[in-house]
C-alpha cells in the first residue's frame, strides 16, 4: 500500500494510525480469501498423498497378476561344479544327470617362429568348417562358404591372424608367447562336432599354417571338436553345446565338468516369491485404507476432521475399494473370497494375513493364481482379486478419475481466488488513498480551527486587560 509520510503534524491528529487500524478492517475479507485457499492447497496435498498410495497398492496389485510370478521356479542341484541350472515356468521337476564328456571347440597350434613380425611368403590359406571322422580322419565341409585368404609376401604372422580373424569364417587366430618363441593358435568359436575345420594352401610358402592330418605337416591338433556326452534321467544324449536349452520345459543346464556318478537336479514353485507378493500387497492395501481413514474421519473427542472429511469424491474411493476386497469370484476352485488363503478382514476394513492359511492356500497354485488373476470379460466384478484392484486404481489415477478431477476442481477455486484477491487488492489501494486525503484534508482544517481559536481567545485576552 501506498503510504503519506509526516501526517497529522498540524493538529495532532494520529492520522497514521487511523488509516492503518481502518486498512486493517478491510484487509480482513482478503485474508479469509487466503485462509481458505490455504485449506484448499492442504486438500490437494491430500489427494497427493492418496494419488501416491493408490499408485503403490497398483503396483503391488499388479505383481499378482503378473504370468511370471507364478511361473518361476526355484532350483537345486546337488552338485554346483558339475552342472549350473537357470529354471522359468519349469514347475516341480526332479532329474538325474551324469556328464560323461564335455563339449569343446578345435584348437591347433604352428610351430615356433620367432616372433610375430616373421613372414613367410606369399600365397592363400582357405579354412572351412566342417566335420573330422574316421581314422585316419577325413573331413566333410558343412554348408558355409570356405574362406580364402591371400597372403603377401610381406604379411607378418601377425597381420596374417589379422586377416584369418577377419575373414568371420567361423574361428579365433591369436599369438602365443613364451620362452621358445611364437606359436599361431587357431580355435574355432562354437563348440561341436561340427564345428572342427580344415586349413589348406597349394603353396609351399604357407604350409606350415595348413591343418589336413592327411597330409603329415602343417600345424598339430590340441584340442579335437567334440560334443557333450551325458546321461539324463537314464537316456544317452548329445549336446554340441555345453548348454543344454532345450533339455527339458522351462529349464536350462550348463554342463561345468565330467562326474563318475550322477547328479540330482530339481525344481519346484517358487511360493516364497508369490507369498511375499501377496503379503506386500496386503501392506501396501492396509496404508491406503488408513491413509483414506484418516483424511476422512472426524474425531468426537478432539473435534478434529480429516482434511478430506466430508468429501464426497474422497469418501466414493474408499467405498469402492473396500466393495472390491470384500466380494467374491467364482472362478477360483477351492478359492471364493480373500479370507479363504488367509487374507481376513481386519479393524476397519484392513487386511489381515493368517500365515496358516495362507501357507495351506499355497499348496494350491493353480485355484490361488485364479483367485487374483483369473479374467472374466463378461462379468468384470468376477475376475481376479489383482485385475479387479488394477482397474479400479486404473480409473482413480486416469485423467476423468476422482483424484484428478478432485485436484483439479480444488485448483479451479484457488485460481478463482487468487483472482479476487487481485481485484479486490485493487480496490484497497484506492480506498486507502481515499482515506488518506480524506484524513489529511482533517488534520489541515483541524489545524486551521486551532489556530482560529487562538486568535480569538488572544483578542479577547487583550480586550479585558484594556
């Protein structure tokens, strides 16, 4: 507000005070304007708090409706160096396997050279995938294209692992090193039968980098191409890879070494994950009922209301949850009503998790998978506990729904507020200036009188001393 210095100095009049107690009273109306959109913004707040614990019961809800809860399984294996073992949708499965030899990729070795910079000569090696029998052992090429590589008389045994690793033909050159020298080891990059391979060169310069056992020179095998040789569950089986994915539904064995004896592989159900997920949901439901408890309520005793008492969006909510928690389904077999697996109703409507029950209830998957994710298109009300509490938080958090249509008419009265705060703040300044020249033009003629008054009782004074 605008202020008038030095007033009311010719009367004594206090006009400063005037003006500032009478700005006070209509001051008033703004502030219960701002008071109000105050407890208009704590309102918001709460639906804030509700949007956040309704988010949170959603996505415990939809942990229970999710395919891959009830699908994982837990695994054992008796012996962890022989064979590792990955398990999704296997269910209870109980297996013996005994590994008799392990796959492994070809490896062949040069001779020493002196380092990696000597070369050799000129010409062209070709490698080939295939497969090596027999003995003395023949090779047969598989399906893919052989690759030539043309050799300069200037490659080094260096650029010539260069250029075999480019070729992608299927195989690794790398350089060994030690005491005596050099050595170029070529390793093919899967394991298998299948994926041996042949070297050959027509030209003498190159031959010491050729592999044909046939022909008596060239580089010396370390390792043959093999597959993996095991018994499962009484079969003889064979595996090019060592990992074996397609062993059995939902399971994935990695073979690790060879045994003498057999090994026990299991799966079951994980129900420790499904029970866990079940009691989180029951936590994260009971926070949201309190919470709307809570900003709805009215204490007798204190004569307190919850910021949200009365209000009919917030109250809906929570009629609406607790009418979806207390029904029933008919799809679930041995299964009808939560507190059938142990989820009972408590004070108030929370939940309550009878550990018995719901450890009995878990010996049954497949009734207790329906009772929370069993759909029903036709009668929606019918469907899994987890789809129901889905949509219905689907629909509270949506852009029509009630938490958003609350904010939101909320903020539509705070900014209808702040608009007659503007006007009538306008107002005030000019009534303020109103008073202030109406005060000052007093303080002016009040002084005036005054001074009036003095002349007169000093011409009377004067009058009677004569």
């Amino acid at each position: 507000m605008a202020t008038i210095s030095s007033l009311g100095i010719g009367s004594g009049l206090d006009v400063e005070s005037l003006v500032s107690k009478l700005m006070s009273i209509e001051q008033q109306p703004i502030n219960n304007i701002k008071q109000a959109s105050a407890r208009l913004q704590t309102k918001i707040s709460a639906y804030g708090q509700l949007q956040s614990a309704v988010s949170s019961m959603q996505t415990a809800a939809q942990k229970l409706s999710d395919a891959s809860l009830w699908n994982a399984s837990t695994v054992s294996v008796s012996d962890t160096s022989v064979a590792t073992v990955s398990a999704s949708s296997a269910g209870s499965q109980n297996h013996l396997l005994k590994v008799s030899q392990l796959a492994s990729a070809q490896s062949v070795a040069s001779r020493i050279f002196t380092g990696g910079s000597e070369t050799l000569g000129d010409g062209t090696l070709t490698i080939a995938l295939g497969r090596w029998a027999g003995d003395p052992p023949v090779f047969t090429a598989g399906s893919g294209t052989p690759a030539a590589i043309t050799v300069s008389a200037t490659d080094t045994l260096s650029s010539i692992r260069d250029k075999i690793n480019a070729a992608n033909v299927g195989v690794n050159a790398s350089l060994v090193n030690d005491a005596a020298g050099t050595r170029l080891v070529i390793r093919s990059l899967s394991t298998g039968e299948n994926q041996a391979f042949q070297i050959t060169s027509p030209d003498a310069a190159l031959a010491d980098l050729t592999y044909d056992p046939g022909s008596g020179a060239g580089m010396a095998q370390t390792q043959a191409a093999s597959n993996a040789q095991f018994n499962w569950d009484g079969l003889d089986l064979t595996s090019e890879s060592n990992t074996l994915t397609g062993i059995t539904d939902g399971m994935s064995v990695t073979l690790l070494k060879t045994t003498a004896s057999a090994i026990s592989i299991g799966t079951s159900n994980d129900t420790t994950s499904i029970k866990k997920a079940i009691t989180d949901f029951a936590d994260s439901y009971n926070k949201l009922l309190n919470l709307m408890r809570d900003q709805t309520k009215y204490d007798a005793g204190t004569k307190t209301a919850g910021v949200l008492q009365g209000d009919s969006k917030a109250v809906s909510v929570q009629q609406m949850l607790r009418g979806i928690t207390g029904g029933s389904t008919t799809l679930a077999g041995a299964f009808g009503r939560l507190a059938d697996i142990g989820l009972e109703p408590g004070q108030n409507g929370t939940l309550t998790v009878n550990s018995t029950k719901l450890d009995k209830a878990l010996t049954n998957l497949t009734d207790l998978k329906k009772l929370f994710a069993a759909p029903d298109a036709a009668t929606p009300r019918n469907r899994g506990f987890a789809l129901q509490w889905n949509t219905f938080a689907t629909q509270i958090l949506g852009t029509d729904g009630a938490i958003t249509n609350g904010q939101s008419s909320l903020q539509k009265r705070i900014a209808s507020n702040d608009a007659t705060i503007d006007h009538m703040q306008d107002s005030l300044t000019l009534t303020e200036k109103r008073l202030r020249a109406q005060y000052s033009a007093l303080d002016t003629k009040m002084s005036q009188l005054s001074a009036l008054s003095s002349y007169v009782n000093k011409q009377f004074g004067s009058t009677s001393s004569s």
